[in-house]
C-alpha cells in the first residue's frame, strides 16, 4: 500500500514536528540555548522536505530510528551555530566526546525512544488503513449493482446459433415436448 499526497504531507508534518520539538528540547534541556529561530525554520523545512521524501510508505522501527538520529544529530549541528553562522562557544556540546559522553548517551536514548514511538504509530496509522481499505471494498462490492449487458442488435447476416455451438449440438436429440396426460 503507497500513501498519496495528502497522508505523505500529514505523516512528513507530524514526524517534523516531533523531530525538531525534540531537537529544540534537546538543545535547551542540555544547556544549551535556545536556538535561532532561522535555524528552527530552517532545519524544519529541511526536515520536512526529507519526511515528504520518505513518507511513500510504511517504514520499520530501524529505519524510522535511523532516519531520526541522523536527523538528530543535523538538527543538532544547526542549532550550535549562531546569528553569525559560527559555532557559539559557551555551549557545553562542544568541550569534547570525554566530557559530554553523558550528554551524547541522553540524546541518542531520546532519540531511539521517539524513534519507537513513532514507529508504534507508524504500525498503528498503516494497519487502520488497511482495515478501512478492506471494509469500504467489502461495502462497495456489496453497493455495486450487476452489470446488465445489452444485446449486440442482429443483423440479417449472423446465424441465430454461433457455428461451434451448432457442430456440438449438431448430435444432440432433444424429447422435450409437452408434458404427457395425467393418467
């Protein structure tokens, strides 16, 4: 089952929202500050020109988790720039891998929660359109109206019986007539 327009749009819309509110979480829990609002518009455009890409069909738990901490780890780059588009220093993120190796263990555990959240949704939202899908066809199957054919006119040249049928029949004896008496 492919998803159209319009469920692609809905799904890409509610995975941005959820991608970048956790990034943005993420960054001013961390203690980080807030991030530029250029850098929220933007990497939630780019989010959701990803989600839209993406969003054809049903993906599973590892892709949705991948897609997320890649995702993540962009958002996450973004916001460490400032106005200017050079990375603030005042931010604990970038003293190093050694110091902040707590701070790393907590995204990535946010992310892969989120990203089991989602697919959870994911599983839900696709297994209700498969249902619908399959009670709206019972319904309509059930609404369809029998296809009444029209009978080709006859023109003076075609034989009442089609010739296969009249070498078959050609054999056959048929006794029907009106019934006997009743005795």
């Amino acid at each position: 089952m492919r998803a159209r327009l319009p469920l692609r749009l809905m799904r890409a819309a509610a995975f941005s929202a959820v991608c970048v509110t956790l990034a943005v979480l993420g960054h001013v829990v961390a203690g980080g500050s807030g991030p530029e609002p250029w850098a929220v518009v933007g990497g939630g455009a780019a989010v959701m020109a990803v989600s839209v890409l993406l969003a054809g069909r049903e993906r599973s738990t590892v892709a949705i988790s991948t897609v997320l901490s890649i995702l993540q780890l962009s958002l996450h780059e973004l916001f460490l720039l400032g106005a200017t588009g050079i990375p603030v220093a005042p931010h604990p993120h970038v003293r190093g891998l050694g110091e902040s190796l707590g701070m790393l263990v907590a995204h990535l555990t946010a992310t892969l929660l989120t990203g089991w959240w989602l697919a959870r949704g994911e599983t839900a939202l696709w297994a209700l359109l498969r249902s619908a899908r399959h009670r709206l066809g019972a319904m309509f199957r059930l609404l369809r109206l029998p296809a009444v054919a029209a009978a080709p006119p006859r023109s003076a040249r075609t034989p009442v019986a089609p010739v296969f049928a009249r070498a078959v029949l050609r054999h056959s004896l048929s006794r029907r007539g009106p019934p006997l008496p009743a005795a």
